[in-house]
C-alpha cells in the first residue's frame, strides 16, 4: 500500500491525492494575501500554503474537493508542511472518492447496517420496541452507515458510529448470555438507539462540527424525542416507549456527563457500561496501533491524559 | 381565624376538619393490627393512631378523604400525635374542601392562569412562540392551575406551579426593562414552559410522589417533547422550536442539576437566575414567616443547611 | 423449599435451625443483663432476645454456633423480632452445617476453584505468568474458595470471591473475542488475581469484619506484595512481575478509589471495568430478585442511593 | 464616529490619538534594545514596537500619557501590528483625555453617583444605615466614579463599579416590589457597599492591577474593616453595623468563592443572586454586542467557557 | 482520683458534685412535664430526668449551676442514665467551682497566658507588630485564659484557647530554627493572634455556642478588624498591619475552609501547617488517652471518619 | 564566586564549563539537520543550536558529558540562548565533575546518610524497626546519598531525597519532644523510609525522569514491598512490620493523592504533615530566594498557582 501523508519525512517528496478538509485566508507580511489547506489522507493532515493565485485557488480547490498534489514536506515551528510545486483540482471521472481519503471503520457502512437490522429483525422479540427501533433507524439509515460516533476521541472515523454499535452488540450479546436476567429486547434497542441522534449533532462527516441543534439540544434530547415521535406516528402507547427513551436519556450514566437522568432499570446502567468499554476499548487501540512493544503512547486526553504502555511479552 | 393542627400544643384539646393524607399498617406489640393515619390542614400534619375496628377505618378513611376528629395533641418519641377520642368522614354536603385543607398559593389558581394567558396573548409578539406556548398551556391547564412546584422546598402547595411561574414573570418583566438587549417573547415563553413538564413528574396534588414517567425520563426531556410535539402538530418549523426546547432543557443551569446541556441563549442563562431567585426567595419567606425577629429558623437544608436570621431592625 | 427467617411475617410461628451470627450483651431498665442474638438462614437475618440464663446462653450459643428455635415473629421499634419460646444448640451430629445456612454462590466453591485452575492450565501461555498466578491461587485456595468477595454490597456470600472471579473470567474471555489486541495472559491473570487479597483483608466468613492488616495495609498492597515474594520465591525476573503487580495495583480504576496507581496498560483498564461490571450486576440481580415486575427497590446506597425499576413487559 | 484602532484590518492605514498603556522593554537579535507599546482607544488595544531612540521614547511617551500616530496594520505572528511612521506625544492644551480613549460605562461616573447619593437619601429610612452608607461613599467618592467593578469580565471599563452598583440598585428596587418582605435598607445599602473595597484592591483604572493591600486581604475584608472603622468614628453600634458588615462579608455567596461567610439573611442571599445577575448580563451584552444574530460569541472565560449563540429571530 | 460520671457503668451507684450543663423542659406520656438535665463533670456528661417539682428544679438547678446528686446509672435506648435519688444546689462557701468539674488545659490560664506575654516581650523585636499584638492580646485578657479552641474537636476545654496558642508557639520556634528563613516576629504574632477572634465567636465557655456576631462575621474577619483597629488606635501604619491581617485572615488554608484569601507569605503558609499539625494531634492525644494498646477508636468526625489504632508495641 | 550561566543577560559573553542536559535532533528551513543542546550548571540552564558538524557533535557531547563553552548570550522567540563561538568535550583528567554543575542540597550526601545511620542506631529502640529500616537504607545507601526528592518542585535538586529525609527527622525529633505520646521508633523509622522507594521510580539524577517500575507501581508500593522483604529475609514477624508498612503506604495523606490507604495511627498522621511542611518550606524557600523584598515571586505551580510575597519588614 502506498504510504500515507502522515508518513512522510521532512525532505521527503510526496506525490498523490488529497482531500481538501479546511480552507484559511491569512495576511503575510508583505500584505499580500495567501491560504492555508489542510489536506488530508486516511494516515491524517497536513497544511500546505499557497502564495500566488490566491483567488484561483479558493475557487478551485473547495472544502470536500480532492487535488492532486506535488512537493516536498518541510518543517516550520516544529509542525510539517508540505510546500507543493504542483496542484490541481481532480475530476469526478478519475474515480478518487473522498471516502479513499478519509479514515474509515474496518467494516463497510452497508455491512454494519445490514448486522444492525439482523438483530432487530432476529433478536428482538417485543413488537412494540422492534417497530420503534426499526422506525427510528431507517429514518437515518444513509447517514447512520457513514457518520463518525464522536468528532475526536473514539470512533471519530467513517462508518465509526455504526462500527461503535455493532461492537456494542456484541458486547451485549455476551453479556445476555453471563447474565440472564438482562432484558434482551431492551438492551439491544437501547445500543442500537443510544447514539442516533450524533447524525443530528454534528454537521457533516468531513472535519466534524457540531451542528446549531446539536449545541442547543444535544444528542441525547433529540434520540428521546425521535422516539417519541415514532411511537406516537406507529400509534404505540405503553411502558415500552418510557423505557426506550429511559435507555437514551440515561446512557451517559451521570448527570454531569449529561445524562439528565441516572439509569434505575439494569440494562440502562448497563448500556451505559458497555457504551464506555467499547470507547474506551476503541480510543486504546487507536493509540497503541503504531506504538512500539516496550514503548509509551502520547498522553490521552480523554483517557484522563494518561500515557499507556505496551507490554513487550 | 381558627388556629391549625400544627400550631396546638401538647396537652391541647383538639376539633376540627383534617385531611386524610396517608394511610399506613402496623402490628403492635400484642400482634393486633393498628393504622397511623398522616392527617393535616393548612397549617401542617400530625398522626393518629387508630387502633380498633381497623379494617372500618380504611375503609371509612381513604387518602384525600376528609374527617372531622376531636381529640387531645400528646407527645411519643419526641413527635406530637393526635389522640382522638372521636373521628368520622365528612360528606360531600358538608362544603369542606381539599383546598380548605390543604397550604395553597395567596392567589386562585384561576388569577394564577389569566395572567400567564394574558402575557401569551398581550406580550409575545413571535407568532411561532405565542402559538407553541399557548398551545402547551391549554393542554395541560387543568392542572397547571393546581399542582405545586415541587414536593418539598419551594412553592410545595395547591397552585404553587402557577404562582411559581406567575413570580417568575414579573421577575422577568422587570429584567427585559434594565436589561433591553434580551428578548421578550423567548424569555417569557420560557419562564410559562420551564416547570409544565412538573405536572406529568408528580403523581397528584396531596401526598406528593414522583409518576413512573417522572423518574424514568423527568420532567425537563418531558417538556421539551411536549414542544416538539406541539410544533408537529401545529406545522411550526423553525429555530423558535430549536430555542424553546433550548430554554427548557437548560433551565437547571448545569449538567449536574439535571440539565443536558448548558444555557447558550442569554435568555436561557437568566431564565435559570430567576428561576432560582423565585426558588429561594419563596423558600426564605416561608421559613421566616413563623420566626420572631431576633431569631434563626431551621437549618433549611435545601439552602445549604444554612439556618437563617431575622435581623430585629 | 422450606421458608426462610427473612420471609416470615408478624404473628406468624417459625420453628427451624438459625445460625448465630453475632451476640450483643445489655442491660433492662431493670438493671438485668440480657442479649440480643442476631440469627440467620440463607434468607437473612432476625434479631432475638434472650432475657433469662444469661450467662448460660452466652455458653451455649456462640458465634457461629447452629441453634433450633421455636417461636412467634413480633414487631419492635419497626423491626421484626424472634420472640422464641425454644432454643436448644445443634450438635454436630445432627447434620446441619454453617454452610447450610449462609446465602452462598449458585455454584460450589470446589467447582469454581477448579474452572479457575483449568484457566490457569489451559488459556495461560506465558510460563512466568503462568507460575505466578498458579502458586498464589494455591497458597490460598482454601479460603478462596468459601470467602465472600465484600463484607456487604456485592457478592456479600460463601464463596462470593470464586463466584465474583469465575464471572469475571467469562467477561474477559468474550472481550477477548471482541477486542483481539488484548493480552489474554495478563487479562486472565489479573481476573484471577485481583481480590486474592481479600483473604488477608478480612477476618473470617460469617459476619466478616476487617482484619487488623486489612485495615492498615489494604488487600491492593498485599496482593500486590504476596505476587511480589511468589516471583522471588520462584526465581522470576522480568516485565511480567512488574505487569502482573500493576495490574492488581490499579484495579480499581482511580487513586480516590483506592489504587495507588491508574491502569496504563490495555489489560488493567478493562480489568478494572470487567470488575464493576460485574459487581453491578451482582448488586442488581440480588435486589431485583425479589421485587414484583413493574416496582422500584429500595434504595442502593452501592448504586448511588439509585432505587432501580424492574419492567413489567 | 471615527473607526476605533481594533476595527483597522491588516494593511489598512491608521491616523489618530491613542492611550500608551503599556511599555515594555525588548532586545532584538540585533542586541539592540527596543521597546513594544501597548496602545488603545475605546475600541481596544494594539501592539506598536519602537525601534530607534528607545530611550527617548521611554521619556516622551509613558504610560497614561496619549500620543497621535501615524502607520499601517501589519500581522506578525498571528496577531496585528501597527507599524508606525509617525508618533509624537500630545500636550494637554490638545484638549484630548484619557477618559475619550477607555471604554467607559453609558452613562457619566457623576450621574451615577448622583443616583446612589438619592438612593441613600432618600429610600433608605434607617438612621444608622444611612449614615455609614453615606459616610463610607463619601470617603470613596472620586474614585468610586471612575473605577471599573472587575479588572476583566463584567463592568471592566471607566466608571464601570459605579455602573454596576446602579444597575443592581434597579433590580433591588424591582425585587423589593416583589418580594415586600425583604429589608430595603439592609438591601439597597448592601448593594451600594458591597464591591466599594475594590477601590482599593485595584491599583489604578488603567491596566488595572491587583494593590499589594488588594493582594494580601482583599477587597471583601477591607470593606467590611471600612464599615466597622466608620461606625466606631460615628459612635454607632447596634445590630445594623453587623447586618451591613455581613452583607458585605457574605455576598460572594460561598465559601470557595471568597466569602468568609455564607450568607444567613435574606437580604444578603437576594444580593449575592443580584450581584451575579447583573455581573452576567454585563458580561453577555457585551459578548454578543458584536455578534451577528445567528452566529456564537467566543467562548466566555468567565462563563464556564461557554461560546453564547444571538437568536436571529 | 475519685472516677469521674463518664466512667460509671451501668448498675453502679454514683455520689458527687456534678455541673448543670443543659436544661430541657419535655412532656411524657401522662401529659405531665418533665426536665432533663445535662449534668457533667471532667470525665464527660450524662443525663438525669426529673419527675417531680419540675418548677422548682428549674428554679434550683440552672445551667452552670453546680449540684450534688446521688443515684445509679441506668441504660434507656442505648444511653446511660443517671436515676437520681438526691440531689440539691450546692452554695458558693462549699468551694467548689466550675473549673472544678470541666475539663481543663493540663496547664492553668494564668502560666499560658505569662508564656505569651513573654512571647510578645522577648522574640518579637519589630516595635510595630509587638505593640499591635500586645494591644490585642491584652484586651481580651480575661478571656483568653479560659476560652475553649473550639466548640467541639480538638482543645474543647477550658483554656483551650491559650494551650493551643503556647502548643503552637512551640512548633513556630522549632521551625525557625530549622527554616531560617522564617520571620520571627510575624510567625510569632500569627500564632498569637490568629484565633482570639474565637472570643468573639462564642458565646461563653460552658456548652459553647456561636455568638450572634459568630455566626454573621465569623472569627476571621473580627480578628482581622481588631488588629486594624488597633493599629489605628496605636497610630500605626505600614507594611505590618497588613502583614499581621493577612496572617490571620489567611490561616485556615483555603477559601472553602472559610479564610477569605490564601496565604501568600511564607510566614500565613506556616501558620496554617502548624495550626493544623497542633489541632490534629490534640484530637488524636484525646482519642486514643483511653484506648488500650492494641485496639481502636470510635470513628472521628473531624479526622475524616477514621477510627484510630493504639499499636500495642 | 562564578556568575552561573541563568543569571547572563543578553548580550553578555559567556565563558566556561556546562552539563550536557538533553541532546535533540531538528531540521532547519533548508532541510540541513541541527542540534538543539540544552547545557547547564548550578544557576540554571539555557538552549544552545549546534548547526555544522551535527554528527560529531552528536558523538563528542552526549547526555551527561561536560562541555567548555564560549558564546554569547541572544535571545529568541522571548527565550534566551547561548550562541556559541566554541565548545569542547571536557576529559575526565580535568577534574570537572557533574557534582559541582548540579543544584546539590546545602550539605554533602555522605553528612547526610551519616546523619540517618545515627538515628537508626541511636534513637530507635525497638530492634525490629531498627533492623528492618538499617537493612533497607543499607541496600539503597549508594543512590540515597545522590537522588533528589522529587523531579521538579520541591527538593529537586542532587541529594534531595537524603535532604528531605534529614529536614524531616528535625521536625519529628521536636514535634517527639512537644508531644511526647507519639512513638519515636515508629516516627523516625517512618520519616527515614517513606521515600526510599523513590529511587526505584526515577530513572537518574539528571534530568530524572520515571522509570517503567516507577510509572507502573509508584513509589509508594514499591517501599512497602521492600519493606515486607526484608522482614522476610531478616526472619521478623509482628505488628512492627505492618506498622512500617502503613506508614509508608499512608504518607501521601489521601487516597487521591496516591496512598492506597489513609493514616490511621498518630505517627502516620503527623508523619503526612512532616511531609508536607518540609516540601512546602523548600518550595517557598528556593522560589522566594531571588525575590527582593517587596517583591512577589511567579506563579508556584506546587504551590496551587499562588504566588508569594517577600515582606521588606
């Protein structure tokens, strides 16, 4: 496989395709104007400047567009960059999709739906949730394939939402089976449901924001009201809707996470686990992929900004 | 004005009209059943034992039935008791009410109600706002104009709810003339929504409890539901729905006071003020109407613990 | 299944064997001795005075001691008393054991014990590991295998500790199905391992208490210490010792909880969350267990002073 | 009106008087000494270096003293620059003040002194309370017209300590309306006290920094030390010496916020809640002046780092 | 020795001078009222009902009145009793005093209060801090002598205050000579200083209760303004006052331990270690006097809820 | 004595011998590989580019080797730099050691331990403790005499930790003879022992860093583990060596600050707040050291961000 951005020295050439993922306009001293890319691949960014042409190339090369890309990376303040001889905007017939140049699941998108509808369809047997849970996940089945689950931290990667959920289902497919006295039904629309409303709190896949409803209700407000919705559009009525939207609201687990309430039924606190073991399970791996055995991982941020290690046994 | 229960001292000799406001089974000591009826007026609770015909007393005596008792107040344990030589139930034609019983509000719930409805209709000018707000009152108002505004603490009595909110909007009239930068509509629609959610929260009026739904989803998510819902129905779209259920979502102020996400609106950021200023203030004046000047209350512990002082200027 | 003590009601006869679990001495306001026996079955436990032979009884009845008694369930203060008309001490012969009467894991101690050696023999591969883990369980195997895992909260019963580990095994083992980055050896190791010290932290079984060295060092320390002398005893040098001691050093997750040190490897960070896991489960199943579908328990001081809803559907 | 020096874009040209606030002595690569200015107008602050003549610049243009300048905006660093051609200090017959070039409140320093003395005057009936009230802002009455209430945040201009007093004073009078059992007189002369001991815990109005005493006891202290001292000097004892001094004590509302004590009448309880009313309103009118409706503020430090969004309806 | 009340059992016969600490006026069953009395002496408290000539008792008997009783020692809910057959008021000429039957200081008033004094007259030098701290100290003379340290926990007993302040000046001057960099003089007058507003703060010595101004000011802030208002008086001024007000108001340590500023010199950094080190040991020195070796105490409310072990080596 | 190399102002020439602190490799502009050195002596260190001759320099000026330096002193980026002219490798032969271009403690590491060794044999007692503490600080004499205390903050600096341990042991032997209830043998041994581990946790005396045991087990475990080995190793059994182990384990205070279990006995107690006081005067006394009186010191990061004041009394 062809080495990625990341992966390039200083003094190396690099040659290839980038996806335009941010656009600056900056001063220089000399008072004249010049941009600041940040392009990217799916080993990660880089910035490149461009001094001349400068209204050129704000038309050219938009947010989201893909160039292909010429020049040798340097170093400036200690960050690399990447001064580029040559760069032009890549056509839609070349078939570079920007998908080939974003980090991605290791499943595909339609794959993890399809296991998602296999357990509503197989695994839950309470007709009243099955129906919700179906609603409310066709309602968002072309953006659930492909949205992040977070802008940073776990799962902040294509796919990455229904990847989180999909491994939450197994995690709850195991626990069902050590702990019988779970509610399968519930557990497993609560997993399905619990992140949902992420498609309505970010605005686009592509450099992560959160979108003017996302900040104003948050994720959490808006799955509890889609399922209310749902319900009442399906005409259910009954203790399985307050449960669903119980599962939802709860699964931060704390108030001060932003639970506006605590989890009293066991398969909310629960959800609320397995949601934390599978980010947490994700933000390790991604850390400790490209470290060596022996070695230490940059501190974590939302780790509580601990440095891990990897064993060398 | 005749004295209250609460106010009869031990050794008194106690007639009256009280409410029956719990109902409860023991065993004694000779293995006979008894009952400890919770009975009150405006003016507090005390408990009485009954001790014979057990079985004719729970019937005779059900939770928000009313008796007439004579008896005389002793002390057991360090709590006063009722010691009632005579009780029986009080009909229906004998004109003595649960709102006779029971701490109300010093304004009807009727007066309570007119107000909000005139500030809808007089003050809110946005056709969006006034049409939701409007809309959510009258679907709840029945018991908007009865329920109180928590089961302990702050404005706990008949029409607390409507008092409550009706405090709060003068508050809010008096801040949108120092302050012109905030916006009417939103700050007043927010002030009558905020605590509506409240009346799905709590069982019924007397004896306080949380409903199945209040401590499953509590009544912030509940409110904010109501919005949507009412937006639905009447066609509204539009960032008036998005702010409204901004309001009520964050009116706790913080995360860790119930809210899932924090106030961005200015309006928001003082709707959570008043609704606090309104909280304590009605909490102080009930706790110092009873103290001599010169004197501390209580310790009152949803102040903190604090126990307060009535300065004898 | 014969009723147990916890389930009889006032007034009604109990007859049966009860074991002694603690012998409290006091004095009647008549200035006599007397003692008040705290009694137990697997159901739980009941409070019984003795008023006369004082000193006889205290003979007769020690802790841990088996009694048959013969008696009427009072009430007194709000609590259920055995107000016994009969009580003689059991004598070995009779075929009744401790064990009988204390609540204990749903699986024998033995065969616990032996699907953690079979994981020791079998899912282990590093031979240093291996060792370690090994010689500890057998230094202590025979309290490991009747020792409860907590004095009160979760897994508070006869072979609680075996019960809490074998759990824990089937946790890791399907986490390492999920997440294959996972050392299965330092997992497996540290599942086994992780509350060993709870042997030397408390004093005994019935009516566990705090040992001496379990108050002033911790059981963290001491496993920690015993994993230590059992490298040196062994001659084993290496990453594994240091691995295998931070592991159990850092179980419970934050130093505020009593680890000395955060996990910093993979391996200790889902250990600690396998842990919690699996004692909220233990907590929810025991409480839930007795509560009809569509109540609330009591309140978990364990579970944050939560009161968990058990579904009706 | 003139566009202020914030409002200039990089390589735009800049004429005009600004306040030296600033002056720091740098040394370049070169070894030659050189000087950075921090300059301002009503708009805000810009950075402008001194090349040449350092010494001589140190003596024509010293802090508080105002110079006319002549330049272009330039960017270094990412932040802007003014690049000077020309500066020559101004001579006060040049009829330029320092008051024309600090933000300052919206109204004068000496109509809002005018209002608290008619507050003290005329609404507040208790003779001992009005006397030290009054002696006390007789004692600070020049700087109390011209000092800031923060040296950021809320009210961090010319005369804005005077501002905010004045606009609590409307609240209180609103609230007192409301609320007829709370005190005037405790609360309007605690309004009018209550930060008076900033006067001295800031050095001076420009570049505002903390005095040694401001330091050491803060302002909290000092001021209640003030009234204490000015009622000895009146012969003035009673209860309203210590009710004036626990007002001012207590009105940071909490311990970790500063207060010795909490507050323990109502009175002080309504000051701490108006005080930080007040305090966030000035703080958000000026956060979302510049905002265009639809758009959020920065985030705001001292608003828990919240970014505030202006409704654009 | 003659034992003292709290080392009585239950069933032994007491005869002896005890002090009225409380009087509370209750009503039994019968409807008739009743006293119980509060009675003390060096060894701790017990109750003792009265019955009978409840008026008179009242009259005879009141607090810090001193009595001589004759009865035995009863157990009612878990609590000693003393059932008195006798007891009468004793006469000022059967000398004996409170002092007699309080628990003291195991130094006299008098011998700590000469230590201070030749504290202030021998190590200070500085003339400004020495007359500031003679000044206030001599004031309060009197009651500086017997004052507790604290209303509960550690140095609650008579003198208290004063042994408090000698055990601390003993730690100042072994840590000046060990930390030279230390001043003397305002380390010394820290100590000396720092809780004499406690005077102030209580409203006598015998069952201590906060004073009207203890509650509404503090110790704190009366200390710090005595020392303002001595300096006044003196004609004082310059860097020391602020110095010595700074000490005091700084010496618990932190804003939410009630000090209204940190410490910010080396010397107010001190003060609170060694105010903390004293505290804690008089605390612990108290707890385990009557521990055996080998054993525990009861849990201590003010060292955090631990229960302290006396090694038996 | 020698100007040291922190106090040279800019412009100032520069010569002679500095410690190589760190050593690393950058890329300039025009791609060519530089060395950024940090070199240092007992006043502080500075930055110093190596732009020619990278390779040579990388093997002639290692971490830890000396250099004799010629250069001036330039600033860059607001940071100070040593432009040098000329630097040489230093030979052994020149009799330059890394101990004279360290901050070291007042007093040698050999005066130190002597000190220790003479505690050990002369003021504890009891054998036990004797022996186990003489063993431990046998086998770790050679670094104990060398380390520092810590790796920034307090008592950072060559022979800190034995520093430390002697500053510490003058405070027990006064607080011994102010309290003469607490255990001399448990206190000294305490104090002698409690960072012992600390050698295990740093990597090397320059530059330190934490070792792979220090960051997995902590300092805290590590000594008691040494200390139950040694018992073991030296065949002594009893309370004396759960004592020890207590103390170490519980020095750190609170669970939060790293000690796995709270104080419970006196001696541990005070041996925490030795601790504290002997880290915190060192802390102040190295930053307020280069402040003229009058002054304020920077920030102190240990010390909660607060900075300090140097009194001119």
């Amino acid at each position: 496989m062809k080495k990625g951005i990341a992966n390039y020295g200083v003094g190396e050439n690099f040659q290839g395709f980038l996806l335009v993922k941010k656009v600056q306009k900056g001063i220089a001293r000399n008072n004249n104007e010049f941009l600041t890319l940040t392009l990217g691949d799916k080993s990660g960014d880089i910035e490149s400047k461009v001094w001349d042409n400068v209204e050129q190339a704000l038309a050219y090369y938009p947010v989201e567009s893909i160039v292909e890309v010429q020049g040798v990376i340097t170093e400036f303040q200690g960050k690399k960059q990447l001064n580029s001889n040559f760069m032009r905007a890549v056509t839609e017939d070349e078939h570079v999709t920007v998908a080939d140049l974003l980090q991605s699941a290791p499943v595909s998108g339609n794959d993890l739906l399809e296991k998602v509808y296999e357990v509503i369809n197989t695994d839950i047997q309470n007709d009243k949730i099955k129906a919700i849970t179906k609603d409310v996940v066709q309602k968002f089945e072309g953006d659930f394939k492909v949205y992040p689950a977070a802008s940073k931290n776990h799962h902040a990667y294509v796919s990455g939402l229904a990847y989180h959920t999909v491994g939450m289902l197994r995690i709850a497919e195991s626990f069902c089976s050590i702990y019988p006295e779970l509610n399968k039904d519930l557990l497993f629309a609560g997993v399905i449901l619990h992140d949902v409303g992420k498609i309505r709190e970010y605005e686009r896949i592509v450099n992560t924001e959160y979108s003017f409803e996302g900040k104003l209700l948050g994720h959490i407000s808006m799955i509890s009201e889609e399922i209310g919705m749902s319900a009442q559009s399906l005409g259910i009525i009954g203790e399985e809707v307050t449960l669903l939207q119980h599962l939802v609201l709860s699964h931060h687990g704390k108030l001060e996470w932003g639970s506006p309430v605590q989890p009293i039924i066991m398969e909310a606190e629960i959800l609320h686990l397995i949601d934390m073991v599978d980010a947490k399970m994700d933000t390790l791996r991604t850390a400790l992929r490209d470290v060596q055995p022996g070695s230490f991982t940059e501190r974590l941020y939302s780790m509580g900004n601990r440095s891990f290690y990897k064993p060398s046994i």
